[in-house]
C-alpha cells in the first residue's frame, strides 16, 4: 500500500509531538513525574489498549465499506458475541467448542440481518440503512441478556492477566494486553490484505460505491452483505472475547463501540489499516495525555481527551488518515 | 457502410410495456437485436430509451410482454442473471466506483468470470492467485486497448468525464459480453473526444464480435455506426429500420428530427 507524504507526515508530527508535550510538562510542572522509562511504560500500554480499540473500530470500517452505513449495532454484536459465548461455555462446553459455536451463531446472525433486513433495503438512502442498524443494536442487546441473563459474567480464557516485568525490570507490561495486542494484529492484517487483494475485497468495495452499479457488473448484494456482516460479526466475538475477558462480559461491553469513533475520525472510515493506526495514536495519545497533561489542569481527561482529538482532527482532514478522498465534481 | 452480415437474432423484446403507477414509460415496444450488429435507439429526451435498456438488463420489470434472450423467453431478467449470461452495460450517468482505481473498477468487470470460493480467496495461494493473475493480464488487455495505461492507478473519481466515461466503458467490456448496452457513451464529450469513442465502438465490434445496443443523440455518429434503429417517442415505437430508411420515415422526421432532410 502506498502511504501520501502527508500522512506520513502527519503521523510523524503526532508521534513527536507526544513525545515532546510530556517530557515538557515534566519539566516545567512539580507535579508530573517523568522518566524515561515511565514514559515508554505508560506509552506501550497506551498502545496496547489501542489495538483493542482498533478491534472495534475494524467491524465498524468492514460494514462501511461494503455498504456506505455506519453501523450502530457493532457493539451490541460485540456483547451479543461475549453473551452468546459465556453462556455455551457455561453449560459445560469446552472453551475451544464455545468459540466455534458462537462464531457459527455469528454467521447465522450475519444471514438472518441480510434476509430479513437489508435485503429490503437496497438502493435506499443511507440513512435508513442507518435506522435499521439502530433498531438491530436495540434488538440483538436485548435479545442476548434475554437469553442469557444480564449479570455480570466473567470470561476467562487462562491467559495470563499479571504484570510483567520488561528491560530489566524497568518497564511493566500487562501479559493478556500483549497477548491480546498479538491477536488483534493478526487479525487485522489478514483481513486488510483479504480486502486490498481478492476478487471478494474488491467486490466489496464496489458495493460501497455504488449499488447499481455493482449489480449491473453482477456482484450479488446479498452475498456479499451476508460476508461483510459474517465477518464483522466475527471481528465482533474476538472484541468481545478480548473486551470480556479484561472488564467481565456485561452490558458495558456495547458501549465500548463508542470508543471507536475518535479511531474511525483519525484513520478513515473506509480504511482497515486506518483503524489500526487510529486505534495505536488514540490508545496513546489519551494515556500519555491523562498522565503527564491531566495533573495540570486537575486531571479525568482519559474519557474525553479522544473526541476532543478526533473533532480537532475533523477540521483539517475530514476523510480521516488513511480514508478514501471525498471528491465532488461539480 | 457496405453491406454487413449478420448473425441470427441474439435479442428480441415482445410488445414490452412498462409503467410507473399511472405513467406509461413503454408501450408495447416489439424489435429484435442480431448477433454482431450495432442496434441503435433514439428519441428525444423521456422517450424511453433508458428504461429499455433498464428492461433488458433487469432493472426494470415490465408489465407485459416478453424478452427472448439467446433462444430463451422470459417475462423479465435478472440484473445479477443478466450480468451472468453476457449482458454488460455502462449508464448515462457515469456509475463507475469512484474511490477505486482504473485498475480495480475494469477488475471487477472479471467478477463474473472468477470462481474461486472465499476460503480460496481468504487463504489466497494457489488457485486464487493463478486466478487473480489470469484475469488481471485480460484487464491489462482491455486498457492497452482503450489507450487508457497512464491512469491505471488514478482512483476514478479524479478522472475527467471523457477518461471516466472510458473507464466505465472498460469495465463492461472486461466481462466480454455477449451484448453491450451502450446508454449514451458520448454525452457531453467534444468532437475529438466522440471520435475516439466511436473509434473503440466500432474495433469491439469489429475484433471482439460483440453485439452492440446504443442509445446515442448525436444523429451523425448513430447514422455513421448503425446497422439498424429504432425510434421512441413517449413510449411509442415510431420507426424501426436501416438508417436512411429511419432518416427519410415522415413521422420520424415530425416528431424528433424536426428539420426534412434536403
């Protein structure tokens, strides 16, 4: 893939400047404490919460991309995964059989929300592609706690959840973060290079661009919306899995979709490595910016400091990093 | 034009008659297209030429009659049907995937010639890879032959509308169609660039054999390309023929060409 200068540049200017800001603070404030290795502490943890975002973002961006509508219901697919999961695994299903089974659910999902759904839908305006996600992510949240309940429920894969230490023991790094991270990496980068180098990708990315069009070169819709929401609804489990095993599988698990937006703004609606790079800068940005920034102004700024960033963002590259350039011929 | 031969009827349309609620867009329209041959349509503006185009490839179902496509009658196509058995089409109003490359959009032009499944594909080794390769030498094909090489990267959207309307012209060809719907591939272009465009019409016609329905308003290049036109007016079929008998039919001459020819 080919990168412009300007995001290039963009994304070096960002990296420095979260360099400078903290060590700056540092040094002029008493009450920031800053060391290098804190510093690449604080940064790598950071980083690694943002592929978690990422995660998110990517169901988000598949959906986009292959039907222009940005789908509300991602993080209620996300709790509905977890739910569904738990809850097989808790009527004594092996873990590994859980996993497959609720995949399996997911597809089945995917089919149901194509037939009887969009199918009715094609050619309508985007916004009421938008309403039907919306009364999908009311459903599938209901849906889930009625069948599996809705107390908090705890996941646990038997990944190691403990701190470890690193560099000699000057930095430290939570073990399922990395673990997570590994994951998360893997999946992304198979499904970018799926979508920028297969007869299914590009198929899909026609679809997004034009619906009549499509049909007219015979892509079938349907098919190809059942795949994309297959795989968002795939993406979806491993988010919840991840998700679910750090802060318990529970309602809060859709809300979570939520955090995805700044990472959307920043990377690009459209672009799957765009979710990736806007998951790292978002993850680090807001870490970096609650420790050394907060303190300065009284700090809590983890929770906002990430839409504050994406609107500031919107003003200069609306499409997002790595999103595809909005042309309008007039 | 000398004396062209063509081949046994590929298309017929029967008495096909359309409408949208109270409006009739059609009105029993009965003409057949020949393997080979360069079928034009006109009539001014809401005669209905694109709905019939729309009907031929399935985006509109009539209300009656029939379509007989290779020896085959049916009541109405399917769009994803007919892009299956040969049919190819570019619009109007450009319909090209903007944010995509020259390269990807004639790329999916091949989508019906691939097969492999998405297992094939997700793995994309092998099988998959011979694939995408065979298909994308068949694609670099069609751009040297539509001398459009030096904007095989350029996301379409950038493109100006003569190279666009090149672009999209490509894609439909890149499904090597049995038929290709042509729905005005020269509006808005000047003489330099209709010359170029009449050019390709008439070598895929020449070199591929493909069987060509254009709707064109330019008089000079459809009487210059055609083997036969038809004539629509409101819905109504006013002529159908050669093009000097179209050119010298009186009620033609009445109701679209305004001025008698000399």
């Amino acid at each position: 893939m080919k990168i412009e200068r300007d995001v290039l540049f963009i994304i070096m200017v960002s990296l420095l400047l979260m360099v400078i800001i903290p060590w700056t603070a540092g040094q002029l404030s008493e009450e920031i404490f800053f060391e290098w290795p804190f510093f690449f502490e604080v940064a790598i943890g950071g980083l690694l919460s943002g592929v978690m975002y990422s995660l998110v973002a990517l169901g988000f961006v598949l959906i986009f991309k292959a039907s222009g509508v940005f789908n509300f219901a991602q993080g209620a697919m996300v709790l509905f995964a977890a739910l569904t999961l738990v809850g097989i695994h808790d009527m004594g299903v092996p873990m590994w059989l859980a996993i497959i089974l609720a995949l399996f659910i997911m597809v089945l999902l995917a089919i149901a929300i194509e037939k009887l759904v969009l199918r009715h839908l094609v050619n309508q305006e985007q916004i009421i592609l938008f309403m039907a996600t919306i009364g999908i992510a009311y459903f599938l949240d209901g849906f889930g706690q009625t069948i599996w309940g809705s107390e908090v429920k705890i996941l646990d894969l038997g990944i190691p959840n403990e701190p470890g230490f690193y560099f000699d023991g000057k930095i430290l790094i939570n073990d399922f973060d990395l673990v997570a991270a590994l994951i998360a990496s893997v999946l992304v980068i198979a499904l970018a290079l799926f979508f920028q180098y297969t007869r299914i990708g590009r198929a899909l990315r026609a679809v997004a661009d034009d619906h009549q069009a499509a049909l007219s070169v015979g892509i079938p819709l349907q098919h190809i919306w059942t795949i994309v929401w297959a795989v968002a609804g795939m993406v979806g489990l491993v988010a919840g899995i991840m998700w679910g095993s750090k802060l318990g599988v529970q309602f809060s698990l859709a809300l979570i979709a939520l955090k995805a937006l700044p990472v959307l703004i920043l990377g690009g609606f459209t672009s799957v490595p765009g979710a990736i790079i806007g998951g790292l800068l978002i993850g680090a940005g807001e870490k970096l910016a609650e420790v050394f920034l907060a303190p300065m102004i009284g700090g809590g700024i983890e929770d906002w400091f990430a839409y504050m960033l994406a609107l500031a963002f919107l003003a200069f590259r609306p499409q997002g990093l790595f999103g595809e350039k909005i042309i309008e011929r007039v | 034009m000398t004396e062209r031969k063509l081949g046994e009827v590929i298309l017929a349309v029967n008495k096909i008659s359309l409408a949208f609620g109270a409006m009739k867009v059609l009105n029993e329209i009965t003409f057949d297209v020949r393997r080979g041959e360069i079928r034009s349509i006109i009539g001014p503006n809401g005669a209905g030429k694109s709905s019939m185009l729309n009907v031929i490839n399935g985006f509109y179902h009539p209300q009656e009659g029939t379509i007989t496509f290779q020896g085959e009658e049916r009541k109405e196509m399917e769009v994803h049907k007919a892009a299956a058995s040969g049919i190819a089409r570019t619009f109007q109003n450009i319909a090209l995937f903007k944010g995509m490359s020259t390269l990807d959009n004639i790329m999916t032009g091949r989508n019906q010639k691939m097969k492999c499944n998405i297992f094939q594909q997700a793995i994309y080794w092998g099988k998959a890879q011979k694939e995408e390769l065979a298909n994308r030498l068949k694609v670099e094909d069609i751009i040297d032959f539509l001398e459009i090489q030096n904007i095989r990267k350029t996301p379409v959207g950038r493109l100006p509308y003569g190279f666009q309307k090149r672009v999209e012209l490509g894609r439909a060809l890149a499904a090597e169609p049995e038929i290709l719907l042509l729905d005005e591939p020269m509006a808005g272009m000047n003489v330099e660039e209709k010359e170029d465009m009449s050019r390709f019409i008439l070598d895929i016609n020449d070199e591929f054999g493909t069987t060509i329905i254009l709707i064109e308003h330019d008089m000079g290049v459809v009487m210059d390309l055609s083997d036969r036109v038809v004539v629509l007016d409101y819905g109504k079929q006013l002529a159908d023929g050669k093009p000097e008998e179209v050119r010298n039919n009186q009620a033609v001459i009445d109701a679209y060409l305004g001025v008698p020819h000399e």
